[in-house]
C-alpha cells in the first residue's frame, strides 16, 4: 500500500536509525525510500571556496544523502535522493504532496545538538500540516522496533476524521495481518462537577463502545483480528499504559488535517503520543 516513502533525512543519529527502520517497511512493500534533505534558507550558509561561491548546507546535505543511499544499496531498497532548499516543515509536505509520495517518516527526536529534523519542532510541524500519513519515531541510539507490526493500536474519538485514520490504519493492519488494538478513552480527567452524573457517565461511556465498534466493524470487513478497548482516565496515560499491556508494536491516528494550524484531533493527545510514544505512531488526516 506505499509504493514511495519519504524521508526527510539530516544525517544526524536519530535519522540514521530511523532510515534502518524506513528501509524495513519499505522492504516489505517493495516500495523506493526517496532520501530528502532540505538545506534551511533561514541559515546563513553561503561561502567562498578556492574562489567559488557554495551554499555549505546544499554540499553537506549531497554528503548526507549519499551516506543515506549507500546504506538502503547495503539492505537492497530501491531509492532516489534529492537536496533542496527552503524552509524545512513545509518544504518537506509540499514536497510528498508534489511528489505523490504514500508516506512520510521522520524522527521525533534525538540526542543534544543534533539538528532542528529531530528535536521535535520540524516533525510535529509535519504531522500537523501534511495530508499525506507520516510515520513518526522517537529514536534512541542502537535502538530498533519490531517489524512487521503485530499489533496495532487505534485510538479514537468516534469523530469523522478519526474513523478516517481508522481506514487508513485498518489496511495497513489488513496488509500485516496484525492484530489492531481498538481504543476509547473516557476522559474522567476532564469532565466537570455537574457533568459527573450516573447518567452522564453512561452516555460517556456509551459513546466511546460505539465510537470503538465503528472502527472493529471497518475492521470486520477487511478481515482484521480486533480487540476492543473502553477505559477511563487521562488518554495519554491510557495509551501509553496500553501500549505496554498489550505488547502494541505501532499506534495510528488521526488529525484535524486543517492546514496551519496547530489544533491535532484528540486534542494535545496525538501530539503527545507523537513525542512520547516508545512505539512508532502513524497519523493520518482526513482530507480538507
């Protein structure tokens, strides 16, 4: 189901993991990995050398994705590199969109020092702002994650763009023959005095049983073993609790998919996923 995936890649450790990983799905659905570096024209990066002018973050950037390329030669993934110039997040959507690229995977984070790609403010102004899937991870050194996925986790809300992630998540699953996790999460966290009724409860939790029975039954048709979840408490603490319990391998879900701004379905919760889950996570938006 991805035929080309992007990564946007800077040559730093937390990328250079990450492209093992990238390599690995890409592998599997014998797709071509396009290693993009973006050389920030918000940087003072011109200078003079032997009498020529050169931009140093286009020449270092031709450095690094020539290293990118060797390795994907190295574990046989079919791949094409490309250096341009702009400003980094939105260059990086414009770019998977122009190029109709199926997925888009970026680190979220990594050691001290290392560029703007991995500490987290260029990726999550990615997820927030890319229609296209972006596959996120907060890679640590000598780090790995377990692939194919055999267990995935979807949260939802039972909103529309939601249960568009859902689909979305569902056919990956369906092309793993993985397990997916459905999850709701009452939120007890933020319900309000007058709000904590029995019969406020019940349609609290009404709605979160059938904003998970939307997605087992998308799942239902695509032949997707399911397991269904309706938990109460804080969602971020939730996730990452289920995420352990459940031995989940990636988790999916979906945002607002409005362009500029910073609202993520859920709330700050797939954001927070984004940054903190131990797993790789897939958001998805729904379309404008």
């Amino acid at each position: 189901m991805y035929d080309t995936i992007l990564l946007p890649f800077d040559g730093s450790e937390g990328a250079a993991e990450l492209l093992h990983h990238a390599g690995e799905i890409a592998h599997w659905a014998d797709a071509t990995v396009r290693v993009l570096y973006v050389a920030d024209t918000a940087r003072d990066s011109v200078t003079v050398v032997d009498g020529s002018t050169v931009d140093g973050l286009v020449q270092r950037g031709e450095e690094v994705v020539d290293e990118a390329a060797e390795t994907l030669e190295t574990l046989g993934v079919p791949h094409e590199t490309d250096v341009v110039q702009g400003d980094p997040a939105p260059t990086v959507v414009e770019y998977a969109e122009r190029y109709d690229h199926d997925l888009i995977a970026m680190p979220t984070r990594g050691r001290e020092g290392v560029s703007r790609y991995v500490n987290g403010s260029v990726t999550e102004k990615v997820v927030r702002l890319s229609s296209v899937p972006v596959l996120t991870a907060r890679m640590r050194p000598d780090e790995t994650f377990a692939f194919p996925y055999e267990d995935v986790l979807v949260p939802t809300d039972g909103s529309a763009a939601a249960a568009y992630a859902a689909e979305h998540l569902v056919e990956f699953a369906a092309a793993l023959d993985a397990t997916v996790h459905v999850l709701s999460v009452v939120d007890d966290t933020a319900l309000g005095l007058a709000s904590r009724s029995a019969s406020a409860g019940e349609e609290n939790e009404t709605a979160a049983a059938d904003a998970v029975e939307s997605v087992v039954s998308t799942a239902d048709a695509h032949g997707v073993d399911t397991v269904r979840h309706v938990e109460h408490g804080s969602p971020i603490e939730v996730i990452a609790d289920s995420i352990e319990s459940n031995d989940v391998d990636a988790v999916g879900m979906g945002t607002t998919g409005r362009r500029g701004t910073d609202r993520i379905l859920l709330g700050s919760v797939a954001e927070e996923t984004v940054r903190s889950a131990p797993v790789p996570v897939v958001t998805v938006a729904e379309p404008e």
